[in-house]
C-alpha cells in the first residue's frame, strides 16, 4: 500500500508501508494539569527551607562593592552548605525513605505554574514596599510606570531585617531546585525503563557541577551587574525562581521519554567539550571579579587597561566579557575607544 496520510479530529491516521499508525495531536494541558495543591505547599516549604539555612550561621559574611548612597551591604555567603545539605536529604528521601520523587515530573507543569505565581505575588509585594521611605531605588526601574517599574524592579536591593531578597532568589531556591528536579527525572527514568542512559547521567552531572560551581563561587555574584545595578521585580523573579528550574530542567525530562544511549566517543568527546567551555567560563569570570575587588591582585595586575572618564578602568587584555548596550550607555566615547583597540567579540581573528 502506497504511504498516505489522513486527518482525523484529535488524531492523525498514518498509513505507512501497509501499517497503521494512530498519531495523537498535541492537546492543551487541563486544569487539573495546571493546579495541584500539593505542589503549591512543596514549593512553599522548599522555599521556606532555603531561606532557614541562608538566616542560619553557618557560613562567613561579606561586604558587596560601594553603592551610590555609599552604603556597602553584607551578606551571608552559605549557597554551598544549602547544596550539601539539600543533597542529602534528598539521597535520604529518596534511598531510604523511598520518597517518591517522581512526582515532580508527573506534576511538572503544576510545579511550574505554582512558582509563576509565587514570582508573581513577590514582584507585587517588593513593589509596594519600595515605596517606603529610605529605599534605594534601581536607576532602570524607577521610571514612574507602574507596570515596567514591577516588572524590572523599583528597589534595589530588597531586604526584610537581614534576609536579602535578591541575592537569596538568585541563588538558592531556583538553581539547587533545578539539580534537584533533574535527579527526579533521573528517578522516573529509572523506573520506567529500568536503566538510566549514559546522556542523563552526563545532563545531571554538567548542570548539577555548573550549580554547584556558582554556589561555591558565591561571593563573586555580589560584583554582578544583576546585583549592583538591576532592581528586583518580576524579571528576575521569575527568571530565578521558575525561569531557570523549569526549562533548565527540560534536557533531563525529555530525556525520560526519549532515553538516548550515547556511544562512547560521542559522550568522551561531549566531556571534552563541557571541559573546554567550563575553563573559559570559570577564568573569564573569575577574573573579572578578581579585578574589580582588587586590580592589584598578581593575577591581574599585569593586565592591560583602558581609563575612562568615570575613573574607571576597562580590560583590553586576558578574557574579555561584553554587553554591548549596557557598557556603551555606561562608557559613552570610552566604550567606542574599547571597540577600537578589542576588535573581537568572541574568537580573536574570527569573530
């Protein structure tokens, strides 16, 4: 029999090499997909919880760079101990307690929905307090409209007593949650076919390093963009706390239904791949941290500079981090001097 196709409602009727296939169509998720109590409460309690260990003592306290009231906030670096500590329980939930985990990919788009919201009523409730007096402001988000001033953030750095909101968002919640999540699917894999594939293996191990790579690095997000200059509204709310877990999280889960066994020069070279990717990564990081916190640092001091109108200093040797519409707003003339004597964005004689 000749291969057609034929259109049914709901379905598609494949004819192929004389078998019949039934093909279903895509279907919007129903409501009971998109609202369970349940994940409601487990996302508030996992919330609750990171926010237990960030208030707790462990840990050390560090200054964040001067802001433009002068002012130079501490914070309590202790991302690294919620990793452990989170890792833990969840090995003892799931071997020994035998907690079934794999909930959270039968409930996945509950879950997602769930920190929507809580993003969601945050970005409300920072949005009305930073119009209390005192309040250091964000520069993009306070503009006078309510909606773009909610959605970047009109406050600084929000802060109830010594709980910083930004910092503890942009860390623990999200990113130790997305680990999490993925050793879920790592779970359900498991469960379903009765082995776990060497590309889940290699997803939870890369994203699980990368995370717990930044929580170690903790003290160097405190000379970000994000934490110097940005506010905190719904943008960063959502992008921390339901942004970064639920689509970060997408590679593992597509792994549950698709289970893909790499041969073995295709998964070598992947991690020859990761390897390459995370050493640029972590030096080009790690240095521009270390040169603004001290330009005298050996590790940097013998690098290149250009001084700026504004008293600052630019990089022009060593690796070289770009944004574009930010620095040419901040730099003005300075910047287009950079452009001149950096010419690459990327791959030096290439691009």
């Amino acid at each position: 029999m000749a291969a057609g196709k034929k259109k049914t409602l709901g379905t598609v009727r494949v004819v192929r090499e004389g078998r019949l296939l039934l093909r279903a169509y895509p279907t919007l998720p129903t409501l009971s997909d998109l609202w369970d109590p349940y994940a409601y409460i487990i996302l508030v309690a996992w919330f609750l919880f990171q926010a237990l260990i960030y208030l707790s003592p462990l840990g050390y306290v560090a200054g964040g760079t001067k802001l433009r009231d002068g002012s130079v906030l501490k914070y309590r670096m202790n991302a690294a101990h919620a990793f452990v500590i989170s890792h833990v329980l969840f090995v003892v939930a799931y071997c020994f307690l035998k907690v079934p985990v794999t909930f959270v990919y039968d409930r996945y788009l509950a879950f997602a929905v769930a920190a929507t919201i809580l993003s969601f009523v945050m970005a409300m409730y920072l949005y009305a307090r930073s119009f209390r007096d005192g309040a250091l402001l964000a520069l993009g988000g306070n503009t006078g409209s309510p909606i773009h001033d909610w959605f970047v953030g009109r406050e600084l750095n929000p802060r109830t007593w010594s709980f910083d909101w930004k910092i503890f968002c942009e860390l623990r919640p999200g990113l130790i949650g997305w680990a999490l999540i993925n050793y879920c699917m790592l779970a359900k894999q498991y469960e379903t076919h009765g082995y776990v594939t060497n590309s889940m293996v290699l997803v939870c191990a890369f994203q699980g390093f990368y995370v717990w790579d930044g929580l170690w690095s903790e003290e160097a997000i405190l000379t970000t963009m994000d934490i110097v200059h940005d506010g905190f509204g719904f943008m960063l709310a959502f992008g921390d706390l339901a942004w970064v877990p639920f689509t970060y999280s997408l590679q593992a889960r597509y792994l549950v239904d698709h289970p893909v066994d790499l041969p073995w020069w295709a998964a070598f070279g992947i991690v020859l791949v990761k390897v390459a990717g995370y050493a640029i990564f972590r030096g080009a990081n790690g240095q521009k941290d270390q040169f603004r916190r001290d330009p005298e640092h050996p590790s940097v001091k013998h690098l290149k500079t250009l001084s700026t109108e504004r008293g600052t200093k630019l990089l022009i040797s060593g690796w070289q981090l770009r944004d574009e519409h930010h620095c040419k707003k901040k730099y003005g003339q300075d910047w287009e001097k950079y452009c001149k004597i950096v010419k690459w964005r990327l791959v030096p004689g290439l691009y």
